[in-house]
C-alpha cells in the first residue's frame, strides 16, 4: 500500500489579476514531518487553507485518500487535523468541555468512545491535570496544546499546523516539539508545519517544502538541503538568494 497521504497536484490560486500560487505539487507521506517555509506572504497559509478546503484552488487538485478536497470535503479530511489560524476557543469552558463539544461534530466518533477518547488526547498533550480548568486560566502554550489536541479529534493520520510555535517561550516550544516528535515516533502521525522558527523546525523536520512567491522553489528531504553542521537558516538564505 502506498505510504502517500495527501497529494498536491498542480494547485494554482489566482485572485482578480495576482496569482497567490503557481503549479505548487508535492506528496505527504505517513510518519514523516514536513517543514512548510518561506517568506511573509509566500502563499503557505493561503495554501494551507487549500490543502484544507477552506479555500477553493483556481486550478489543480489536492486529494487524501482518494477523495477530491473541493469534490468530497468531509470525507477527504475525516484523516486530516489542522489549525490553520490560532485556535480559538470559548474560554469560559473547560478543556475538557471544549473537547466535548467539537467531539460532537466529528462524523468518526461514537458517543459511547466519547469521554475516554478526551482523557487520552488530553494525555497526549500534557494536559490531563488540566482539563477540569477553564480555558482561560491557560497559558498560551496550554491554549496551543489544546489546539493539538482538538485537531487530534477522530485519530487522523496528518496534521496540518500554521506557525504553531508562534508566541511561545522556549519551553514551550520544546513541550510542543516533544509532543509532535513523539507522535511521530509511536504513533505515525504524518506532519505539515509552516514556521518562521527555523532552528526550531530543522530540530524536527524529516522533509521540506519551500515556497517564494506563490511559487515551489526546492522540496526534498531535510539532509538534502542542509550541509552537516549548517543551520536551516543559512540553507534557506542561500535558496533566497539573500
Ligand atoms: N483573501 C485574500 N484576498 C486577497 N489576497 C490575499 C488573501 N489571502 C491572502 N492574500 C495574499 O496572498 C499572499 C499570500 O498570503 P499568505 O497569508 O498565504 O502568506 P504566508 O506565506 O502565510 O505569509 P506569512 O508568513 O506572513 O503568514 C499575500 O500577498 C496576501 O496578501
Ligand atoms: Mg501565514
């Protein structure tokens, strides 16, 4: 069986007289972490909105599974988590609460499954001492989290995050690249990860996709790009140009 998860074919996304993406193609496979980079206003959250179906591409397709995501949403994203903007939550519930409630929505989740499927993802995250508490005595790290753990809701294959390092402090950030590593490692989550935090992303990426201007300028697995003892930094510099 092929290990390929979601696959981006020829995706291009024009509005009015600007082309935000142009003949972007590349394949998700399970189990592997995917660094999605480039620059402010490169196209990847636009991309990721896409890849999602919050979006609608101009041309080209993305299909999971063996559905189309513009055809077939539900069914092409029932293996799919994501948080594409922040999270945001309703932070007078608990966490627990907020889990419940999205639960309901989930078309893979039986309600006998319901509450024991919420302790695990909240162990998952670290959060299982918290989720009695109100979402708004979180810290941002907790509140991202949570965020994880909501896009976990119905045990997808692929998680798809936008920056979801931004804010945090570097414990933080370790506690979440702890969390995506060790789902990675046991349990064979595929990730899709754009980042402005570069070290942080060479610390966890198996593969990268590169894009400037709408357009892909290099994807391939991480060792291919960055030389031994380089930083990811200075590999994308020189594929900028810079
Ligand atoms: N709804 C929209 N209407 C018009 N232009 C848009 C829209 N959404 C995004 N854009 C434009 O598309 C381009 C790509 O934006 P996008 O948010 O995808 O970039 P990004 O790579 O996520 O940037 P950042 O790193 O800053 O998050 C930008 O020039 C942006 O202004
Ligand atoms: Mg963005």
């Amino acid at each position: 069986m092929s290990d390929v998860l979601l696959k981006v074919e020829k995706v291009s996304k024009k509005m009015g007289k600007r082309t935000l993406l142009s003949d972007i193609s590349f394949e998700l496979e399970k189990g592997k972490i995917y660094g999605f980079i480039g620059p402010n206003g490169a196209g990847k959250t636009t991309m990721m909105r896409i890849m999602t179906g919050l979006m609608h591409s101009t041309s080209g397709s993305v299909r999971i599974a063996s559905y189309d995501v513009q055809a077939d949403r539900e069914k092409a994203l029932s293996k799919v988590g994501a948080i594409i903007e922040s999270p945001v939550f309703f932070d007078y519930m608990t966490g627990k609460q907020v889990l419940r409630n999205l639960s309901r929505l989930h078309p893979n989740i039986k309600s006998s499954d319901r509450e024991k499927h919420i302790e695990e993802l909240l162990e998952r995250v670290g959060l299982d001492l918290r989720g009695d508490d109100r979402v708004k005595t979180y810290s941002l790290g907790m509140k991202q989290r949570l965020g994880i753990a909501q896009s976990m809701l119905g045990n997808p294959e692929l998680l798809l995050l936008d920056e979801p390092s931004n804010g945090l402090d570097p414990m933080g950030m370790r506690e979440l690249r702890d969390i995506i590593l060790r789902l990675r490692n046991s349990e064979n989550y595929a990730f899709f990860i754009s980042s402005h935090l570069l070290d942080e992303l060479q610390q966890m990426c198996d593969e990268l996709i590169v894009i400037k201007e709408g357009t892909l300028v290099w994807k391939g697995p991480a060792d291919q790009l960055i030389e031994e003892g380089q930083r990811l930094e200075d590999a994308f510099m020189e594929l900028m140009g810079l």
